[in-house]
C-alpha cells in the first residue's frame, strides 16, 4: 500500500490523522538527468576548444541567392574556384563554432533543469491535491511520449 497513515503528536484522534501518499522514482529522469550533465559537459569542452581556435572546422555548403563576393570568414577554396558568388551555384562558409558549442551547453543546462524538477516533483511526499495532480499529469506525459 503507498499510503501511510501518521498521527501527529502521537494521538490516536481522528482529526489527528494525515494521509501522506509517497513519491515515485523516475529512472526515465533519472537517465535524462545524466544525459544532459553529459552533454553539457561535451559542449562545454568543445566550447573552450573552439574559443582557442583548437576545435574541427564546421564548414557549412550552401546555394547562393545573390551575386556578390565570397563570404570573408569562409574558406578560400570555394567549388570551382569561383572568385565570387553566383546566383544558384554552390559556396561554402565556416559556421560559428564557438556560438553553436555554447548554444547547445546551455540548452543542455536548461533540458537537465526540467528533468531535475520533473524527477523531484515525483519524487516528493504527494500529501497536497494539487501536488498529486501535477505528478500524474507528468506520469501520462511520459507515458504518452514513450508509446
């Protein structure tokens, strides 16, 4: 049974009584958790890595739309060897690292928070109403997501 029934002060009375419903475990959150401390440690590396100019190179390929000069913070070897860009033909151009690296840490920080919160909302007494119905509706969602 998940209930268990207290008694404050040690009184046998019935007004004395209180339900207290205990919380679940998540090894869903918990998993979560740990891929997101994970991820946002990587990040972070490459991050720093970048900063220093000791990361891969993201080069990035796409079709121009305009007619103007190769992009300054490209590579210089464009397809072709065009000297500028075309209308409708192929360019390439270094992506920022940097700015993308520290994107995805703090997206990771920000997904580890939800799963923090969500592990510790199922995990606390429900003794509340309103406690308890937020803790099931986070129990269907994950269901509803993992079916």
């Amino acid at each position: 049974d998940r209930a268990k029934s207290r008694t404050a002060g040690g009184g046998e009375g019935a007004e004395a009584e209180a339900t207290i419903f205990e919380g679940r475990f998540s090894w869903m959150s918990a998993w979560s958790m740990m891929v997101w401390v994970l991820g946002f440690i990587i990040s972070m590396v490459l991050t720093v890595l970048s900063f220093r100019g000791s990361a891969f190179a993201l080069v990035a390929k796409e079709q121009s739309f305009v007619r103007t000069r190769n992009p300054p913070y490209g590579p210089e070897l464009q397809p072709n060897n065009y000297p500028m860009r075309e209308i409708g033909r192929i360019f390439y151009y270094n992506l920022p690292e940097t700015a993308l690296f520290f994107a995805l840490a703090s997206s990771c920080l920000g997904l580890f928070t939800c799963s923090y919160f969500s592990s510790y909302m199922l995990l606390e007494d429900q003794g509340s109403k309103r406690v308890v119905d937020i803790g099931m509706v986070i129990i269907k969602g994950v269901r509803v997501y993992l079916s």
